[in-house]
C-alpha cells in the first residue's frame, strides 16, 4: 500500500506539471511570437487538475503508521479521535483527518550524578535530610500506553521526554531522598530509596498513560567536603575491620592449637590403648591356638597313621587284583585256542559236506544231461575250436573217438554216454 501510495502521489504531481506546463507554453508562445496574449487550452489545463486532484485524494487517504508507532486520529472538525492506530496500513478522510505517530517502544529517561561534557544528559540535584546536596544518576524504562495514545494527545505537552518525565522523576526522588542520611543513601539504604522513588514515578506516570517498566539508581554523587570525609572515616572502618579480622585469626590460630594439641593427646592415649589391647588380644589368641593346635596334632597323626594302612590295604588289595586277572586273562586265552580250533574243525567239516554235495549234485546234472559233457570238453580244448554241425547218428565226430580213449579211471566206460542215447 505504501507503494501504491507514492505512485499516486507521483501521478497526481505529475498531472499538476502537466497542466502547469501547457499554460506556460501557450503564454511563452504568445509572448515569443509578439502576438496578444491569447486564451490558454483551459479544457486540457482543468482535465489535467481534475485528474490530479482524483489521484491526490486517494493517496492522502492512505496512512501507513511504521513499526513501532502508533497513531492518532485528530480530525479538523471534532478533534481527536477515539482509538489507536497500530503498525500497517489505514484509510483516513483525507484533508479532514490527519495521524498524529508517537513512539510506543521502551524509552529511556537517564539523569547524571555529577556534569560530564560527554553525556548531554541533565543532572539531578537532590538534598538530603542533613541538606547536602546529593547527584543521582538514573535511568528510567518507560514505555507509551498504545491504548491511551488519544489521552496522550489530548492532555500531555509533548514531546512527553523533555516535558513530563524530568520533573516527575526529579519530584519523586528528592521527597524520597529528603527523608534520609547521606550515608544511608550511599550504602545501607540505597535499594529502599530507589523502591520507594519507583513506585511513587509509577502510580504518577499510570494515570498520565505512561507505563513505567523499571526504574534504576546507577550512581549517587556525594558532596566534595563529605566525600573526603566519608572516604577517611571508610578507611578507620576498614582498618578497624582488619584489626578484627587479624585479631579473630589469631584467636583462632590459639584454638587451633589448643585443639590439636588435645587431639594429639587424645591420640597418643588412644593408641597407647590400642596397643594394650592388641597385646591382650594376641595373648588371647596364642592361648586358644595351643588350646586347638594339640587336638590338631593328634587328629593329624591319626590321619597319617589311618592313610599308611589304607596304602597298604590297598596295595595288598592291587596285588591280588593283578593276580587274579592274569588267571583270567589265561583261561580267556585258552578257551579262545579251544574255540578257534572248534571253529576251524568245524569249518573243515562244513566244507567236506559241501564238496560232497557238491560232487553229488555235479554228478546228478552230468547223469541228467550227458551231452553237458561234450559242452565242456569244447570249451577247454581250445579257443580255435569252431563248433559245427554234426549228423544224429555220430559218424566222423570226433567227440566219440575222444570219449572212447578216456581211462577207465576217469569215467566208467558203461557211465559214458553215447550220442545215440536219448
């Protein structure tokens, strides 16, 4: 809005230069050319005033009110306006209604002891209940009530920091200070006099519609005559102070010594105690060590005694364990000779009977089926021996003639079979 408001501003002087421009060009070319003056172009003269004026009206309307102030209304007809205007943007009548801003952030009120040419800051002279003059250096945080700026307005000078708060904080500090000592306001009672000043400059200022936020006392100048003297009589009260300090050290020292020295005899007694004790203790325990030490002794030399027999019990016992499985070991050895030739007798037998069998059955197959025999003797001749085709009868085999010259211990000639034989 702050925008739009210098770009009406900017047009509305723009439009007044306009028209100002054409009527000074229309007198300077009458008077240039020597002619009588003649009218000017008024209807493009007013145009440009009417438009000026329609864009001057609305940018007067327009109030921007910056951070940190706020604003109020006084109206040329019935004055000052109820309400406050904060921080943005507001529309006012414009050539009737003008803002007035004020500063609504914490402010500072400050006062100097004493005068110093660098701080342009006023001094406080103050007097106390002795009447010597006292300077105090304070700093006042106040800050405008934003919802009693009409009241501000209406009712206090301004500006509010030159004319309100100077003789306000300085009224309330010297009733205060009026009723009390110079040295009681240096020192013991200094946090009491700025209470009380305080709260006087806060209920004074509330109704003005100034809010008081802190008030500080920095610094309180004492007269020149009563500084020296407050100075020296500081300086007997310090050295007063070290002597006492010096003087409670060395009380303190002798208790200290006092102390130690009955702490070392309480400890030299209590070791001396302590030692009696410990000898009585040892005596004690010597006298139950021989007391239990002799049972001790004797249950040990039991303990050898019964472990020397239970050694030779058990090597008795080793022994005859040894003899007794070497017999074991013998009979085992003979009962496995006596099995295994079982065994092998047995085997032989096993293996007779099978070769019988064997014969047997080999001799019932050859009975069963003579021509097996020829069979045989085919295949152990030799490996070039072709087999071939042979008449039923037999003639010119060679198998007959072969089976003919056989021993007779071999083969019984009528167990011989023939190729006739069916």
């Amino acid at each position: 809005m702050l925008a739009l408001k210098c770009v009406l501003l900017v047009a509305s002087i723009g439009f007044f230069g306009a028209a100002l421009s054409v009527l000074i060009a229309d007198l300077w070319r009458d008077a240039v050319q020597g002619r009588p003056l003649m009218m000017p172009r008024w209807l493009m003269v007013t145009r440009c005033a009417l438009a000026a004026c329609a864009l001057l009206l609305p940018s007067l309307a327009i109030v921007v009110v910056p951070s940190g102030m706020g604003g109020v209304r006084v109206s040329q007809i019935s004055g000052t306006l109820p309400g406050t205007l904060y921080p943005g943007m507001h529309i006012v009548m414009p050539l009737v209604h003008h803002v007035e801003l004020y500063d609504i952030r914490d402010q500072i009120f400050s006062t100097n002891a004493v005068e110093n040419p660098k701080d342009p800051a006023t001094v406080l002279k103050v007097y106390s209940r002795e009447g010597l003059p006292v300077g105090l250096g304070i700093s006042v945080r106040y800050q405008l009530d934003p919802q009693r700026l009409a009241y501000v307005q209406n009712s206090l000078p301004r500006p509010v920091e030159t004319e309100i708060m100077p003789p306000v904080v300085a009224n309330a500090f010297r009733q205060t200070v009026s009723g009390y000592l110079v040295r009681d306001i240096f020192s013991a009672k200094r946090e009491e006099v700025r209470r009380i000043a305080a709260d006087a400059i806060t209920r004074r200022l509330a109704g003005d519609g100034i809010v008081v936020k802190e008030v500080m006392l920095r610094d309180v100048g004492l007269p020149a005559e009563y500084a020296k003297g407050l100075e020296g009589l500081l300086m007997k009260a310090q050295e007063n102070d070290r002597l006492s300090i010096d003087l409670e050290v060395k009380q303190k020292l002798v208790r200290t010594a006092e102390l130690e020295a009955q702490a070392e005899k309480m400890r030299q007694v209590t070791q001396a105690e302590g030692r009696a004790q410990i000898t009585v203790l040892e005596a004690k325990a010597q006298a139950d060590a021989m007391q239990h030490t002799l049972p001790l002794k004797e249950k040990q030399i039991q303990q050898s005694r019964l472990e020397a027999e239970a050694r030779k019990e058990a090597t008795v016992k080793n022994a005859e364990a040894s003899a007794a499985a070497k017999v074991i070991d013998s009979k085992a050895e003979l009962e496995k000779r006596n099995l295994l030739s079982e065994a092998d007798a047995q085997r032989v037998r096993v293996m007779a009977v099978a070769d019988a069998e064997r014969l047997k059955s080999e001799a019932q197959v050859l009975k069963d089926s003579p021509l097996l025999i020829q069979k045989i003797v085919a295949e152990r001749l030799s490996d070039k021996v072709q087999i071939m085709m042979v008449p039923m009868d037999g003639k010119f085999f060679f198998t007959n003639d072969v089976l003919k010259t056989t021993p007779i211990g071999a083969v019984p000639v009528d167990r011989i079979p023939q190729p006739n034989d069916r």
